[in-house]
C-alpha cells in the first residue's frame, strides 16, 4: 500500500522549453516524420488516458472494497492525470509542428465478462505489458533525440512511463490473487496468461511489423537534429527487450505458481 501512495505522491515533472527553435532546424523530412509519430503518440496516450479511467472505475466495481482496493484507485487516478498531461504535451509539439490534435477520445475493446475480470485483464495488458514495453520505447527514443525541447519532453514521458510500468508490476500479482479467489487458481492463470500472449501477437504485429527478433537489421545510429524518432527497426527490439526480461518470466512464474513480479 505503501508503494500506492508512494506512486500518488511522486513529484510531477512539466516540460519547461520552448519548442520553436526546435522546430525551426527540422528539414521537411523530419518535419512530417515528426507530425507521424507525435500524432501516434498523442492518441496512445489519449488510450492510456481512457485505459486509467476504466482502470479507477472497475476496481470500485469488482467488489474489492478494502483499503488496499482504494489505494489503488487512487493510483489510477493520478495515473490518469500523468497520462492527460502526456496527451497535452503531445499536443503542444503537434501545435508547434502547424498540425491541430488528433480527437482525444479513443474507444477502448472490453475483455473481461465482469469488471473484475476486465480489471485483471486492464492491469495485465494495459499496465503491466503495454507500460513496460512503452518504458522500454520511449528508452531508446530518448537516446536517439538530440533536439532539446523535444528531448526533454521525451524524457518526461520516459520517466513516467518507468513508473507506470513498477505500478503494474506491483498491482498485477494483487488483483491477480483476488480473481484466483473468485474463480480458482486454474481460471484466473489461464485467462492472465491468454490476455497476455493475444495482447504480445498483437504488440508483435503493429510494433515489430511481425519480423521476428533473430531477422531485424543490426542496430545502428540513428539521425541526427531528431525530434523524438526512432526507425521501425529500434522500437522492435524494444518491444523484443520488454518481452524477454519481463513478459517472459512472469508467464513462466504462472506456471510454476511462484510469481515475484513486484521489483
Ligand atoms: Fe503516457
Ligand atoms: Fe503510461
């Protein structure tokens, strides 16, 4: 619980630079490059957006109502703040760029047939794999950009990202053990387990573009004057990254039943 709050009270970082100088030394290629990506990236954080607010409300639905159960809304909560705050810096590099802000709202699937089986699932997929392998992304984007204010941006996003990734380490083992007591230790692993390996095929297939570890070109440097790209190739191996020293073990702890996510 303690760790909860711990993650309530963080100190929130804001971006303090100005964009324009940034801007103005893009070439046109770079340019619409970073139109792309910071598009894309405003409507991911527009989905952890929505992901935190379904997050706050099944957990008060999943009848888990103890004091640990409302340190975790809370945490939801102040999750879903980071995540607006992303959305909007987001926005403001794409005002910066001369482009308006994609439509803030995105319409999450639903997973789960009660809410606290659609809250296992959430923290599963949502926090626990989607945040590690954002952490790991935005990791090697930020080693990539040079630009200052774009990298300083960056790097807020990254530090965050971190944090929501510990946040979903630390929950998923605890509403893990409240739906193996709903549903026995059987159910509650298998529908982790497959929650998990669909949601990886399908990270495999947008993030990787289906090209498998062992067949991506060696890693190499990426450009120079960048505002906060990487090429396709480095984001797959962060992908390839998260799910060998995170995703990997836990699933293996699942089927030996001795599972050590929290770190
Ligand atoms: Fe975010
Ligand atoms: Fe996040």
């Amino acid at each position: 619980m303690q760790r909860l709050n711990g993650f309530v009270a963080r100190r929130t970082r804001r971006p303090t630079s100005a964009l324009a100088e940034d801007v103005s030394a893009l070439g046109p290629e770079a340019r619409a490059a970073a139109v792309y990506v910071w598009t894309r990236r405003s409507l991911n954080e527009s989905a952890s957006v929505s992901l935190a607010e379904r997050l706050a409300a099944n957990v008060g639905e999943a009848g888990l109502d103890s004091p640990l159960a409302r340190a975790m809304h809370g945490a939801f909560v102040r999750l879903g703040e980071d995540e607006a705050s992303h959305v909007f810096d987001a926005n403001e590099v794409l005002a910066a760029l001369g482009q308006g802000a994609p439509p803030n709202e995105v319409e999450l699937r639903a997973a789960g047939s009660s809410p606290l089986s659609q809250l296992v699932h959430d923290v599963a997929v949502g926090l626990f794999l989607c945040e590690s392998v954002s952490a790991s992304r935005f990791a090697s984007v930020w080693a990539a950009t040079d630009l200052p204010a774009f990298r300083e941006r960056i790097g807020v996003f990254l530090r965050d990202e971190i944090a929501h990734a510990a946040l979903g380490r630390h929950v998923l083992p605890l509403v893990l053990a409240a739906y193996e007591r709903r549903v026995g230790p059987n159910e509650a692993r298998r529908f982790v387990t497959t929650s998990l390996e669909t949601a990886t095929a399908e990270l495999v297939a947008i993030v990787a573009q289906g090209t498998a570890l062992v067949d991506l070109p060696p890693p190499r440097p990426q450009p120079t004057g960048n505002p906060g790209i990487v090429e396709p190739a480095a984001d797959a191996r962060a992908l390839y990254r998260t799910l060998e020293r995170t995703v990997q073990p836990f699933l293996g702890s699942l089927v030996t039943g001795n599972m050590h996510t929290s770190s």
